[in-house]
C-alpha cells in the first residue's frame, strides 16, 4: 500500500469463485500488495463473489465434516479476514459478464466493474443421463449443502450407494460410511481408482476395503435408479451382464451419492463469447475455459485458474495444479502492474511464471486406505518421454495380507524412476520415491534396494531428503522451504504452517513436516522436547516413571515437585489417568476430581447439547431376558434413546446430568456396573458365541471373552481400550481390528494386538500363536502395562506399536521373551489394578457427598430445561446444533450493550455456601432464568480465588462452562469448554485460543469465610441478556402454507443462523429452527405463524 494514500491509484480485480483456488487467489494478490508496500503507487481493489453460504473452505477435508459437523473446522479463512484485508466479500452469483464495458453482473442485477477479472468458478458434479437420477434421497458429494443434506435424509436409511469409483466416489463413500450406513460403490470399470491405480493396486485395496466393510462392486453398469410409490429411491438396477446370475442385477438401498466426474464451470466464458473447449461427455473433451501458459483466456483483460481450466486440453480436478496456477497469474499480474506505474520500464520488474502443465502426483487416504501415485506411474502402458514402454521397466512388491503394494517404474537400465504405485503401508516411502523421480540425477541406491526398502513408520520424515523434495503437495513446498522456515526462528507445527501453507490442505504430510521441523532445530543445537503442556516439562512416559518411583498420589503434589503454574485441560486429565493406572483410587474422590474431564467427572459420555449417555456393563454382549427389560424400563422412565452399539451393548442418550445417579442406583440394583464408556479405559471385549452355539466354533469364545473383560474393567490407559474374541478363523467378533485380539484354533489361540478401526484403521499384529488360556492372560497383563507405562497421551495401541523402536519384535521380546526382565513386575502391577477394581458408579450411589456434586444448580433445588428435544423414528432426540460461525452467541460484549442500555446498577447477590465447591472446579448457580458457573480455584502457591462466568457457552451455546477443567495459561486463568476445548480467561471473559468469542464475568467476593456473592444486574436486566429460555436453541416455527424453498430464502436473507427439515410428505407447512429462537420482528411476505 503506497505511503500517500493521496496518491495512490487502485487496479479493479474481480474474482469469481471462492473455492480454496479463488480464496488463495485473494491471498496472494494481498501478500503482493503488502510485499510491494510504498514501492508502487498502484494497489488492487478486489471483490470476491461466492455463490455459495459458506465462503472458501477446504474441499479436501469433507468427510471429516461428517464427524465433527462443523463448518468452521473446515473453514480456511473467516469472514473477517475479507474486512480486515479489504476485499469487498459479495455472496451472490456472476450471471453475465459485459467485455466491452469490463463489468459483471450478479443475481440481484448489481455491476461491478474491473479491470482485470479473474474465473476461479471451478467445477460442478457431472449428473449421468440415468432414469430417475433426481429421485428423493439422490444427492450430489460436492458442498456443504450437500452433505447436510445427506446427514438429515440419512436418519431414515439402512443402505446407501455412490455411483463412481474414483477420487471422490470413495470419500464420498466413505461419509456415508460415517452415517452407519452399510455402503457399496458402484464402479462401471473392471476396478475403482483406475486414474491412479493399476489393476493389482486396486486390488489390494479394495480388498482392504472390503474389509472395513466397504463393498465395492465392478464392471457394473447402472440403467435406472428404482423408486418407491413416493418417489424416493429403494435401489439401482443395472445393465445385465452375460454369463452372469439375474439377481445381481439389482442393489437395494435408500440413498444414493453421485459422484462420477467433474464439468468445469465454464458457463460464463460461453456467455461472454470466451474461447471454451466443448463438453462432450467423454473423458476427453470434457470442456473449460481455454487459457495459455500464463493462464490468459482470449480476452487479455481476463484469467482463470482452477478446475473451470483447460489448458492444452486438460482439466485438472485437484487443488496443487490451481495453487501453481494462482502463483502464475500473479506473478502476471505483478508484471503488468510495474510496467504500468513505471511508464512501460522493465527495469527491475519481476519475473513471470508460466504454467507448463501440473504434476499430478498424489497420496490420499480413501475411506481408511492409504494409495498414493507418483511421477509418469502409467509409463509401462505410455511410454515415458519419448522412451517407448517396451524400454520401461516394472517392479512389483505385492502384500495382500498385509494391505501393502509397491509398483515401480525404471528405466532399462535402471538409473531413472519414472513414477509408481503405493498402496497400504507402502505408501509412507511416497516422499523419498516422488522426489527420486522428479529427480533427472542418476539413482544412488539399485533398483532391487529400492523395491525391498522395508518401510518405517517415520519414513515421511527422515532428513536425508535432498532440500528440493516436495514434502507438501497440495501447496507445492519443498524441504528447503520448511527448514528456512526453521532457520528463521520458526519453532513450531503452527509457525511452519503460517510460513509455508504445509499442512493446510488435506493434512497428510504433517507428520513428515513436524519431524523435519524436530530434526533442523536439533542441528541448530536446540532441544526438541515432548513436554506435555507447558506445567510439565516431561512426557507422559517420563511422568508414569517419576509417580511410580517417588508414589506421589495426587496433582497437586505433583505439580509443586515436578511443574510450575496451575495446570490445564492438556496435564490434568493425562496425570489423573497416571494416577488411577498406578493407584488405582476413586477418579472422582476430592483430591483427583478436579483433573477430569467432563466425561470423567460425571462418569457419562456428554452429548450434543449437554446431556449424557449411560452404557452399563455387558461383558462379552452376554445379556439376560431379565437384563434387557430392566434396560428397557429405565430408559422408559427417564426418556433416553436407546441404540445397540459395535461393542454389543447398549447405550441410552439424553440422560440429564441431576439424573444420572438416580439411573444408576436402578441399574445397579439390577446388577448392572458401569460401562467405562466415558473413560480412557477399557471399553468391551467383543466375542462370537463360538463353540457354545455356532457349528463352526472351535472353542468358548463368548465365555473368555467374560473372563477377559471382567478382569481388565475400569484398567485406565493412555487412550480407550478394546478387545475381541472369535471362536474360529471366520473372525465373527473382529477381533483383529481391536487393540488386543483372540481368534481360537484347534490347538489354543492367536493373540493379536495394535489393531484399531476409527478414521484412520489399523491391522492388528500376531503377537503369539497357539497359546493356552493362561499364557493369552499373562501375555495381555504385560502387554497392556507395557503400553500404559510407555505410551504417550491420547496414543492409541496401534500407533504406539508403530512408534515403538523395533516395533511388534520388541514387543514380543518384552512381552514373551522377558528381554528387559521386567515381565514379573508389570504382571504384579495389573495384579494390583485387578484386585483394588471398585465399581465407579455404586461408591457415587452410595456416598452423599459424590451425589451431590451431580445436582444441576447449587443454590436451588429447582431444575432448568437446557436443551429442546425432538421426536425422531418414536425416540427423543436434541434440536440441531446453530450452524458454526453465525455470530449468535452470548458474548460479552452484547451482554454488556444490554446491562449499559438499562441503566442498571450493580448489587451483591448471595449465590450460596462455599463448602458446595471441591477445589479446582465450577459449579452452577440460577439466577433468575440466568445460569451462572461459579469457580474455586487453587493457584500453585495454594491461595484460594473466585471466578463466575456465564455458563454458556457463545460457541455452540450449551450450558456447560461449569463442567469445563479450570487452569493457567501463562499465567492468565481460564476454562476449558468440555465440548471443543474453547478457552476463556476467568478474569476478562476474552477467548484465549479464538477471540472472536468472549463470555461474561462477574466480580466475587467471601462473606464470613461460608457465603458468596456475585455483582450482578437485576434478574430482568440479565435475563434478557443470558436467560436460558432466550438461548435454549433452537425455537421451531411453521409456516402454513408457503413453499420450503421460499421460506429458507427470505429467512436466510434477514437472519443469520437457522436450520431446516424438508417438509413431510403431503405438508403443506415448512418447518424453520432458528437461533436463539426470536423471531426477527419483519419477514416479507410470510404469514407468521408460531408453534
């Protein structure tokens, strides 16, 4: 920006598109503006038009959003940042462009004028010409939109299709898969990934598919989508095969993802009359906006860059090609813009890139498989740069049993790599053999060295790659540039990714990032350490040791021997868990309930909106009739839902936090005990009913796993525990995908362990084959002390295996072979574990002090509804979540507008008696309709400080602060939201790791050493603020009569944040949720009826 801002004049630049393309567009002309500062008198004006809600967030990371729902998670810049930079954000559609007046005009009629526009539209999801394809319950995998709308159509279904078995075709699938839906992919070709895998690649991993419970079907060719008498999809029905049985020309299911190519948006350069190639439904015409090598179209005064591109009659469909071509056309535009300040002089001017073509080298993760392409990969059926593809040489490496295919492609004398395949774990050598191949250097190690490498868990981060190694590829950066990051006092994940963008796109070379970052802070003679937060500068294994050989028993002891300040959500919960794994006493007895997480404090899984769920015990999933009713009648009685899970037991949601004792003295008189759902601990160990029952049984599955389960309950660990036990090799129970597994053969059993399913699924590991009963016992006491001894927080077994230092064979030499001599010792520790088990629950039921730690509000016997409950499928269930980032929420800066507008003076309020509080932790008190978290906290020094916050929080508006784990943060004191770890500041309400959230304080003070008391306003005042009944989302309201779609559009345009449910059948009314439930005071058009 020019110095004499009377002097400066501005470059008119429309984007059109705010993809992650268009959004690193805007940042990049922002970075050449502040870069060019007083140095030129010329700056860009820029509008950035999206037509979508929910404004350049990162595609790459959809599926995840079926996990945390949370648009915000996924967005890469917020709304602000356009403000802050200047950017005039306008979120409606570019209908047409004028050339000769260089305008564009939007949905609402409005020009806006350039001098420079630039295309960034991007792609729209390719619909086949298919009967019926627009059916209820067919969606398209693209948006945001999109996927809620499979989340809310999902509710009703059982089994769900994609259509295409590409890219997107699997992440697709692999949301469904989020949804419990049982999914197949259909794939018209002989294999799915046939752009980036061969045959046998694919092979592999849909065999590993498969076995996540992933079906893929092949060489299908889909004629028509089958409908229900209401319009709504119950199936596909495909092309019949010859030679092949006339039942599989049928696959029955409620829904349907599509998801078989990409058309580039293209409709605008059409309009204005821009050189475009023609869509004609084939993969090779496939349509863009036809641009050159510095991505001009043929309108000089207008770019585009993205997937709406082709350029030499390609279309590139992932993010690294449009990030090379923004670098492009910037270094375009700053070209032009110093020939314009500088009278045409090149003198000085900058260098201008031009785009030669894209590599297209990939690694993904696809539904829980890693695949990975590199360099020319099809060069053994293309040839390779005029090498014809008689000359190219193939080497295969092949483990169907272990998920692992490395396919490599050399020259006939084996001094080039050309590309290859990776599948399974052979992808973590994608790093080293990406940057051989795009090396033109002669190898330095045989091709048979390379094809037998044996791969390593930290192989993506060894510091033997050459500086020009791409470690980033979505955002194209090298070695180099992460370790001039380093160089240039940059220390940590956060200041790497800020400096070089790595790590921001999918996210899948953070681990090769952070160990070069470890490794060049190390040469410059620093200490890398694996601190647990900043109260602790040890690890988790370096504090198991020091509690175990000093037997300090609680926190705060601790605290004064080992660490400094107050603690945290990071250290508190990982040294309680240090506690109970050597201790073994109460976790919520005074002295360690102040270190628990919320799930852990009220020993109850905490749900969306702030109740919780209740899973009592069913070891082995072995119930009686007896026990099934007793269930059943409790969660009658207190209203839950009720939901079989994967661990084969029961789980009743919904169940308030004042209840939660009561529901469990009825459980317990039952002879239920707790389920440990809630903790780090061991959940279930999962059986067949083996030889009992089944005629393929070869022993008593169902009863050892009882055995197994009852004896490791309540173990507590660095993460959740889970095992299995199958009665054979048909492996009903699943047991390799657990943390421990059995699977019985005729002469004993194979244990297996290391194994997990979740977002990123693990084989288990045979740790032991054919062993008698009492060997498998001894080998899991030392095998899971081992672990809870050495393991880092939040690890589970699987990545601690692979993290180990000789990995499964030094396992098998402590656990086996007694290699350390310690086989004794950790078998005396679980001894202990075992023999001190007390269920959690029946002390809670039995000690009046512990119960009344679970009453809702301290000052009041009365009890407050914090949450609307919906009815689904003849089960109570939460109202929607407010959508992310809507600006809704309580935060103090509104409540203080309203407590000033009011005129209200502030008086003392007694809040209750202090000896309701356990150090450490918050209670709530009512005031009014107000809810209020009250603080005792300790400081390290052992005085004794109040806080009181509102109880909301402004992020999801669940009433919760109260719960939340209490600290410091370098010195600040703060609460940790229980549900996404937001952290406040307990004396300004300032949101310490998000600003743009704050929350309410009050001042407190002690009277006589017994009462306290709060200044606040008056009940009115601070209801209309912070009342429970404004908040508690959301309020449905009806409108009869009108049209869905018309609703939704006048109600998004006046009002920010709301949810909605398709209408049923045959309504005539659209039904609204919004957030908090005031209805603004003027909706046009709508007759305003509410229920």
């Amino acid at each position: 920006m020019p110095s004499d801002i009377s002097s400066q004049t501005w470059h008119r630049v429309v984007v059109v598109g705010l993809g992650m393309v268009g959004l690193r567009l805007c940042e990049t002309l922002v970075a050449l503006d502040e870069s060019a500062g007083a140095f030129s008198s010329e700056s860009f004006k820029i509008t950035a038009f999206s037509e979508e809600t929910n404004v350049g967030y990162n595609r790459m990371l959809l599926t995840s959003y079926f996990e945390h729902r949370s648009v915000e998670a996924l967005t890469m810049k917020p709304e602000r940042w356009f403000q802050e930079k200047g950017i005039a954000l306008v979120k409606r559609r570019v209908v047409s462009v004028n050339r000769q007046r260089k305008v564009v005009v939007d949905s609402a009629g409005e020009e806006t004028s350039y001098d420079t526009l630039i295309l960034a539209t991007g792609s729209s999801a390719f619909v086949p010409p298919i009967q019926n394809v627009k059916a209820k319950g067919v969606f398209l995998y693209r948006t945001i939109e999109d996927l809620d709308g499979m989340i809310a159509y999902a509710k009703s279904c059982k089994q769900a299709a994609v259509m295409g078995g590409g890219l997107l075709g699997l992440e697709a699938a692999a949301a469904l898969m989020h949804l419990n839906l049982r999914t197949t992919v259909i794939e018209r070709n002989p294999y799915a990934l046939g752009r980036q895998l061969d045959a046998e690649g694919a092979s592999v991993m849909m065999q590993e598919l498969d076995r996540l419970g992933l079906k893929v079907a092949v060489s299908k060719d889909t004629e028509s989508i089958l409908m229900d008498d209401n319009g709504a999809v119950r199936g596909v029905k495909f092309r019949h095969q010859p030679g092949t049985h006339s039942g599989d020309d049928v696959l029955e299911c409620q829904m349907i993802a599509v998801s078989v190519g990409i058309i580039p948006r293209d409709e605008l350069s059409k309009q204005c009359g821009l050189e475009a190639s023609i869509w004609s439904g084939s993969t090779h015409a496939r349509g863009g906006t036809v641009v050159d090598n510095e991505l001009r179209t043929s309108d000089p005064a207008i770019f585009a860059v993205g997937e709406a591109v082709s350029h030499r009659g390609i279309v590139y469909g992932l993010v690294q090609p449009g990030y090379e071509m923004v670098q492009v056309v910037a270094s375009v535009m700053a070209k032009e813009r110093h020939l314009r300040c500088n009278s045409g002089s090149a003198i000085n001017s900058p260098e201008t890139k031009r785009f030669e073509g894209s590599d297209m080298s990939t690694k993904l993760k696809l539904a829980g498989v890693h695949v990975a392409s590199f360099g020319d990969y099809f060069a053994d059926r293309n040839g390779f740069k005029g090498v014809p593809a008689s000359d190219v040489v193939t080497a295969v490496a092949k483990d169907p049993f272990g998920c692992s295919y490395k396919k490599l492609l050399f020259s006939k004398d084996g001094t080039r790599l050309y590309g290859g395949i990776l599948v399974g774990d052979a992808t973590t050598e994608y790093t080293k053999l990406h940057t051989m191949a795009r090396s033109s250097a002669p190898l330095k190690v045989s091709p048979s060295e390379i094809l037998g490498r044996k791969p390593k868990a930290d192989d993506e981060g060894d510091d033997d790659l050459p500086d020009e190694a791409q470690v980033c590829s979505c955002n194209n950066v090298t070695k180099k540039d992460i370790v001039d990051c380093v160089k240039s006092g940059k220390a940590s994940l956060g200041d790497i990714r800020s400096c070089t963008q790595a790590g921001t796109g999918c996210g899948g070379c953070v681990p090769a990032v952070t160990s070069i970052m470890n490794a060049e802070i190390k040469k410059m003679g620093g200490v890398v350490k694996n601190s647990l937060c900043e109260h602790f500068d040890f690890s988790r294994r370096e504090l198991f040791e020091i509690v175990k050989i000093t037997k300090i028993r609680n926190f705060r002891d601790l605290l004064k021997s080992h660490g400094k300040g107050d603690g945290c959500e990071v250290c508190k919960p990982a040294i309680a868990s240090i506690l109970a794994s050597l201790h073994n006493e109460h976790i919520i007895s005074k002295p360690h309930m102040s270190l628990q997480d919320t799930n852990d404090r009220f020993l109850a899984n905490i749900q969306r909106g702030g109740s919780f769920s209740v899973v009592p015990r069913i070891a082995g999933g072995e119930i009686t009739p007896e026990g099934l009713i007793h269930i059943g009648e409790v969660a009658k009685a207190f209203g839950l839902y009720t939901k079989i899970t994967g661990g084969q037991r029961i789980d009743m949601f919904g169940a308030k936090k004042e209840d939660l004792p009561a529901i469990w003295e009825k459980l317990i008189a039952a002879g239920f005990e707790s389920g440990h759902a809630y903790g780090k601990s061991l959940r279930t160990v999962k059986s067949c009913v083996g030889s009992a029952w089944c005629r393929y049984g070869m022993r008593d599955s169902t009863r050892f796993a009882i055995e197994v389960e009852n004896r490791y309950k309540g173990v507590r660990s660095p993460h959740k525990l889970k095992g299995g036990v199958s009665g054979c090799v048909r492996e009903c129970a699943e047991a390799q995908s657990k943390d421990f597994g059995l699977i019985a053969t005729e002469k004993g059993w194979n244990v297996y362990v290391g194994g997990n399913g979740g977002s990123n699924p693990k084989h288990a590991l045979l740790l032991a084959a054919e062993v008698s009963e009492e060997l498998v016992i001894r080998y899991l006491d030392r095998f899971l002390m081992y672990y809870i001894a050495t393991a880092d927080k939040l690890t589970r077994t699987a990545r601690w295996i692979e993290k180990l230092e000789g990995g499964l064979k030094h396992l098998q030499d402590v656990v086996i072979h007694d290699k350390l001599g310690i086989a004794q010792e950790l078998e005396d520790q679980m001894a202990h574990l075992v023999s001190t088990y007390k269920d959690e629950w029946a002390e809670v039921v039995n000690n009046p002090d512990l119960r009344e730690q679970f009453r809702q509000f301290t000052n009041t016997s009365e009890t407050q509804e914090n949450i609307k409950m919906v009815q689904k499928r003849g089960q109570p269930e939460p109202a929607p979540w407010p959508k992310s980032g809507s600006g809704n929420g309580p935060t103090k800066e509104a409540t203080s507008a309203i407590i000033q507008e009011s005129g209200d003076q502030f008086e003392w309020v007694d809040m209750g008696k202090t000896n309701d509080y356990v150090d450490d932790t918050g209670r709530t008190v009512k005031y009014g309709d107000t809810q209020i978290a009250i603080f005792r906290k300790v400081s390290f020094d052992g005085s004794v400080q109040w806080y009181a916050t509102q109880n909301m929080c402004p992020h999801k508006r669940a009433l919760v602060l109260s719960q939340g784990l209490i600290g410091d943060s370098n010195g600040v004191p703060k609460v940790a939201c229980p549900f996404h770890k937001k952290t406040f500041a307990l004396t300004t309400g300032k949101g310490i790791d998000d600003p743009n959230f704050s929350i309410t304080t009050f001042e407190t003070r002690i009277v006589d050493g017994t009462r306290i008391e709060l200044k606040v306003p008056s009940i009115k005042t601070l209801d209309q603020a912070l009342g429970t009944s404004v908040w508690k989302p959301p309020a449905i309201w009806v409108f009869p009569g009108h049209n869905h779609e018309e609703v939704i559009r006048r109600v998004s345009h006046i009002y920010s944040s709301y949810s909605s449910y398709p209408p049923p059948p045959d309504s005539e009314s659209s039904e609204i949720l919004l957030y908090p439930p005031l209805l603004p005071s003027s909706m046009p058009g709508l007759d305003i009826d509410s229920v």
